[in-house]
C-alpha cells in the first residue's frame, strides 16, 4: 500500500496505554466512544465489524496485535472502493499516551477523494470522543445532540384557520421547556414552525433531517407563524443533560440506598393489609399478582449485580438488563421459595443492601478508567430504580390490589 496517500491522525489521551489500547479492541468500548455496533475478536487474525446507525459499516481483521503498544487491522468500509489498513501506535508521554492513527491504502481518483474526506471527519470527531469516553465516560455524540426544548400539538388546516395561520402544515407548539433555546427565543404556544436550518417542516418527523449535521450551541434559523405573521430568527440548540458521577462508590451507593429504602417502603405501603391469598391472586389470567410484582423486583436486583459484574470483569456487557428478570418461572420459583409477601420483601431488602455493597466496593481502577461502565451502574442506582417503581409498577400494583380487594 502506498504509504503517502494515508490519512495521519496524532492526539495526546491523559489515560494509561493499556485503556487507549482497551477501547480500539473491546466491543462495548467501541460503541460508546466511535460506532453504534460492534463485533470482534480481540486477537491478531481475529474478525472486526463495526457499524454505524446512518448505514455505513466497516469489516476487516486485526494483522498486528501487541497490547499496548501497537495494532494494525484491514478495513474494507461500505460502497469504499478498496481495501485499507488502519494502524495505532501508542507511545508513553507524560501522564499519558500519543495516540498516533494512520488510515493507509486510499487511492486517487473522485471517489477516493469523497472517501477520503469521509473518513477524516469520521476519525476527527471520534478521536475527540475517545479522550471524553476514557477521561468523563461520556459520548460526544450524545452530550452534544441538540435539544429544541419545544412540545408539539396536533397541526391540520381546520387548526390553521382557527389560529388565522396561512398554512396548514407546519409544527404547532404546545409550549416550550423552562431554560430551554426556544423560550430564550421568545417562541411561544401555538407558533406554527415552517422551517429550521433551512430544512421544510411539515411535521415532527421533519426534525431528524433538519436536525442533522447540528450539535448543541449552534443556532440555525427558525421560521415559524404567529397568527398571519411570518418570523425568522436564530435559535440556539440546547443539550440532554448528563447524568453527574459521585465522587465516590461509597457516595454512589448511599445514594443507592436512599433510592431503595423509598422503593421499599413504597411497595411495603401500598401493599400493606392484603391477605396472603390475595396477595397471591391473579388479578386476570396471565397478569402478575402482588406476589408475583415484588419477586421482579427481587430479580431485578440479582441481574443487576450480575450486569455490574460483568463490567467488573470487563467481560461484554449489554446497554440494559435486556428483560431477563420477566421469565415467570423465575418469578414462580422465587415466590415458591420465600413463601409470601413479607418474604418477598425481606429478600428484595436484603437484594437491595446487596446491591449497595456491591457498589460500594467497586474498585478505583474501575471507576476511574471504565466511566463509560461507571456511569451506566450510576444511571441505573440512581435513575432508573426509581423511575422502574414510579414509571413502571406503581400503578401495576395498584391495579391488582384493586382487583383482588374488589368486592
């Protein structure tokens, strides 16, 4: 391969070779800092697939594999036309490495030119990204989606007349979100948005496009109706926020235990005075009884210190818990076994206080340098075990007392 038509990439990551190297050749690394899929085997002649949500997809095979220090792999990238090599040196600097990335073997001609300037924006962006997966565990791609901060309501013609607006289609505001670009735009109920960044809308689905190629602190124009009125101005895109990371494993896991002393207690409340006949009913054939309710729970706890731990041993973890607590002979079995409603939640107590001391317990090394793996169990401790009870099961619960009280 003709060494001077390569891409040539240098950045200096504050992070140990060992992780820099990690997060070339580990699949769920991969996804959380430079594609949205990945498949491989970390080994020298062992398969790499990555792929990307927009369609593109690059395979090809690891030749050179000598941890930390150096990999070279083939790339044959998606409608690119020719194989390529892409090779990774990293060499000690300060508290640090020198990253140093070489896309080789791209040819001359328009098509390489287009491919070419593809894979520089795709390797620029991602290299800034792998420093902010190994130092915050935070994907770029995610911190820096733009958030509108807007809510829609339905848009026709009849709304249209109504609102004296001369066109019937558009994006009608239901309102707009405290703190967000569109209020500090002025943007208000029932404006009729026409266009952004230049881009139609003709309904909500329209936002994807004119979305694209966008990040948060840019402000692209809006066109919108006000009444007959028609304005332009800039409108500056907003961010998601990022959930924070405590300082600590002992702060995330008393956290952890503030969250489940309330999910506790609140199952405890709303299922207090029951029988253990009715506790234990169906309230329609193929539905959870209480019983049945709070041994999910239980299991939820269980598959969540074996995701942790499949983190821990850095072995390939899923994004969530993939449903696995919600096979009902699980949850029969473990009904079985406890008894009945207190026993179910005497264990899901001692599930919980599990859990804590688990977290508490995670090593610095972990914490440290596997944020984009820390930040996941944070997340779930601190968000998604309460939203599980509120979102999810409160109301499920309610439903089958109500059903299994009825007269």
């Amino acid at each position: 391969m003709d060494e001077n038509s390569g891409l040539n990439f240098v950045r200096t990551i504050p992070a140990p070779a060992e992780e820099v190297f990690r997060a070339f050749t580990h699949a769920a690394a991969l996804r959380d800092w430079l594609c949205d899929a990945a498949s491989l085997e970390a080994r020298k002649g062992g398969h790499l697939f990555l792929r990307w949500e927009d369609g593109y997809y690059a395979a090809g095979a690891f030749t050179v594999f000598d941890p930390p220090h150096y990999l070279e792999l083939t790339w044959d990238g998606f409608l690119e036309p020719g194989l390529m090599e892409v090779c990774v040196t990293l060499s000690p600097q300060g508290d640090g490495v020198r990253l140093s990335l070489e896309q080789q073997g791209l040819g001359e001609g328009e098509h390489w030119a287009a491919t070419r300037s593809n894979l520089a924006a795709l390797w620029r962006s991602a290299l800034e990204n792998l420093e902010s997966f190994l130092v915050e565990g935070i994907d770029l791609r995610f911190a820096h989606r733009p958030r509108l901060g807007i809510f829609f309501d339905e848009f026709n013609a009849q709304i249209a007349a109504k609102l004296g607006t001369p066109v019937s289609e558009g994006v009608l505001l239901g309102g707009v979100a405290d703190g967000s670009g569109a209020q500090a735009a002025g943007l208000q109920k029932d404006d009729v948005l026409v266009s952004l960044n230049g881009v139609p809308l003709v309904g909500p689905h329209s936002f994807s496009l004119a979305l694209k190629g966008l990040k948060a602190g840019d402000s692209p124009l809006v066109a919108f109706y006000r009444g007959a009125k028609k304005h332009t101005l800039p409108l500056t895109l907003g961010s998601f926020p990022m959930t924070p990371l405590p300082e600590s494993p002992a702060a995330l896991a008393e956290s952890a235990r503030q969250v489940d002393a309330r999910v506790h207690h609140e199952i405890s409340r709303v299922t207090a005075g029951l029988s253990e006949a009715q506790a234990a009913r169906k309230p329609e054939p193929g539905e959870w009884s209480v019983n049945e309710i709070i041994a999910h729970f239980v299991l939820t706890e269980r598959e969540f210190q074996s995701w942790a731990a499949d983190m821990l041993r850095d072995n390939e973890a899923n994004d969530d818990l993939q449903f696995r607590p919600n096979v009902d002979e699980r949850i029969a079995a473990l009904v079985k076994r406890c008894g009945g409603r207190q026993g179910l939640l005497d264990e899901l107590a001692r599930a919980q206080e599990e859990t804590c001391a688990l977290l508490e317990a995670l090593p610095e090394s972990f914490t440290r340098w596997r944020k984009h793996y820390y930040r996941r169990l944070v997340q779930w401790a601190t968000q998604v075990t309460p939203a599980h009870l509120d979102d999810e099961h409160l109301i499920q619960l309610q439903r089958a007392i109500a059903a299994v009280t009825r007269e």
